[in-house]
C-alpha cells in the first residue's frame, strides 16, 4: 500500500495511461478523483471501481468545471497529496498543411497542464506530489508532430519553473515521459485484430524491448512518483520507453538497417 491515506487527482483517467494509473493509485491504498470530457466514460469507470473513486465530467480547459472537480476531491479528505495532469492529446499538424486553430488546440495542452496545477494549488498538502504527462515526442523530432512536441517540451519546461516554485512548500514536480504507449489514443481499436497487431508490431520494434509500453507500465512509473519513495526526485524526468532513446542501436528496425 505505497498511497495509503493519500488523496490523488487525474486528468483524463477513463481510457488509457490515465485510467491504468487511478487502477495503480486505488489498488495502493489512494482515495482518487478523475476527470474526462465524456460522461459515459466517467460512468462506466465508477461503475467498475466503484470504491475509493469519484469522477467527474470535466474538461481541462474549463476553469469552472476543474474548480468544482478539484473542491469535491478535496473536500472528501481535507487536501490533495497528488497531482496527475494526464490529459492530453495528438494533433497531426505537418509544416505547411497546418491552421491557426489546430496549432492552438493542440498548444492548448500546455494551458491546461499549467491551470489545472494552479487551481489545484489551495488544495494541495505540504509535500504534495505533482507528476506531469511529457512525451518521448519532444526530443525525436518526429516529421508532421511539431505542435505536439512543442507542447510536451513546454510541460517539461514548466515542471522545472514549477518545482522551483513549489520547493518552499516541499510540493515536488516531476514529468513522465512515455515511448510509444498501447493505448485507444492510437485509433488502432476499430482495426481488424490481424491487422492491429502487425502495427502494434511495426511500432514496437522501434524500440529495443522489441514492443509497445503497457499503459500499467507508464502508471507504475507514475505510482513511484506519486509516493513518499520518491522523495528525493524533483524537476526531473522519468523514460518509459522501451529504451529507445537511451539505446537506439538496439532496436529492431535500426539493427536491420531501416529508418
Ligand atoms: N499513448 C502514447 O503512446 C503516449 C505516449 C506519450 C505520451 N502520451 C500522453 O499520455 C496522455 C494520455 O494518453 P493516452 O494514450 O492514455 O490517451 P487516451 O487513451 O486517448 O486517453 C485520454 C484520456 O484523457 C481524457 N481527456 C482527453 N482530453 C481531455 C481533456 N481536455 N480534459 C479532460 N480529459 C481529457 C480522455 O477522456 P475523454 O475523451 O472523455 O475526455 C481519456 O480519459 C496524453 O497526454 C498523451 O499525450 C501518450
């Protein structure tokens, strides 16, 4: 029981790395609130948890909405110890092809990230921890997912302002950085099962471990810095990709000599 007593608060945990971990954080002891945009998804999660959980339809860009969510989540124990913005998604935005209002929706990720750990602020306990959602995406330059990195790096950025900040009240703030994650984000769901695993295989074998994260395996990083174990940890980074980027000669597709 690595959060027994402690109170957590996810963005986005009905589908995903964000569900895997209120899964993570409830079976560990935490009293967890969540949010998403979609009722039914809301629904379906309490339904199946049922204890030690309370969801909320709230999106990350609704002040009014993050307010009553974060209040309700409070309320229940008296403060929050942990902070997990999570919510997030992937634009394909290619130089050239890209609009005004597409760039600014997926920018809006950084916005979000940066509201929901302010309005989470009065609520948080001394020693509170704040885990951000980064990608592997801001370091690799991927072609056509610019606007998407530009927002992950500016979440690392913040973290680092952010940790600064919050030393004082010891409220530590810390970035997971994920490879490529077997999710429902990768609009793989609806393929044909033959089909969904060869590109399942495909991506995986861009990294040494030779397949995709498991969405529990990004939320058992999330865990560790989520609880008093990590306590010497701020304004740092956790990989969890499969080492590729801490070994990239070691992946499949690179031993063989393709892109
Ligand atoms: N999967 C990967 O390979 C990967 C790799 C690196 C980083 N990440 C990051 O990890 C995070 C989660 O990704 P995922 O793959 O787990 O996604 P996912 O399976 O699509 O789940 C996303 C979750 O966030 C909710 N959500 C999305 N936008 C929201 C908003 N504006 N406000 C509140 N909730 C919102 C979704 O529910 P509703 O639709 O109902 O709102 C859902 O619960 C994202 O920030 C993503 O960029 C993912």
């Amino acid at each position: 029981m690595r959060l027994s007593g402690k109170t957590a608060f996810i963005t986005g945990g009905t589908r995903g790395i964000g569900l895997a971990t209120v899964e993570a954080f409830i079976e560990h002891g935490a009293m967890v609130g969540f949010t998403a945009r979609k009722t039914e998804g809301v629904n379906a999660v309490i339904a199946r948890l049922a204890k030690n959980c309370v969801g909320f339809v709230a999106d990350a860009g609704d002040d009014e909405a993050m307010v009553a969510a974060l209040s309700a989540t409070s309320s229940a124990s008296g403060g929050i110890d942990v902070v997990f913005a999570n919510a997030g998604h992937y634009v394909n935005a290619p130089l050239g092809e890209t609009s005004r209002e597409t760039l600014q929706q997926q920018l809006s990720v950084v916005t979000n990230t940066f509201m929901t750990v302010q309005l989470a602020l009065p609520h948080l306990r001394e020693g509170a921890s704040i885990i951000l959602m980064g990608s592997l995406y801001a370091s690799m330059g991927p072609p056509g997912a610019g606007a998407y990195a530009a927002s992950k790096a500016g979440i690392a950025a913040l973290a680092r302002s952010f940790a600064s900040e919050l030393s004082p009240r010891g409220i530590r703030v810390n970035v997971v950085v994920p490879g490529a994650v077997d999710t429902p984000s990768w609009g793989m769901d609806d393929l044909e099962l033959s089909l969904r695993d060869e590109r399942k295989r495909l991506i995986g074998e861009r990294a040494p471990l030779n397949r995709m994260i498991r969405a529990a395996e990004v939320a058992n990083a999330v865990l560790f810095l989520a609880s008093d174990e990590s306590s010497g940890l701020q304004a740092t980074e956790i990989v969890v990709d499969g080492g590729t980027t801490g070994a990239m000669a070691g992946s499949p597709r690179y031993v063989r000599g393709e892109p």
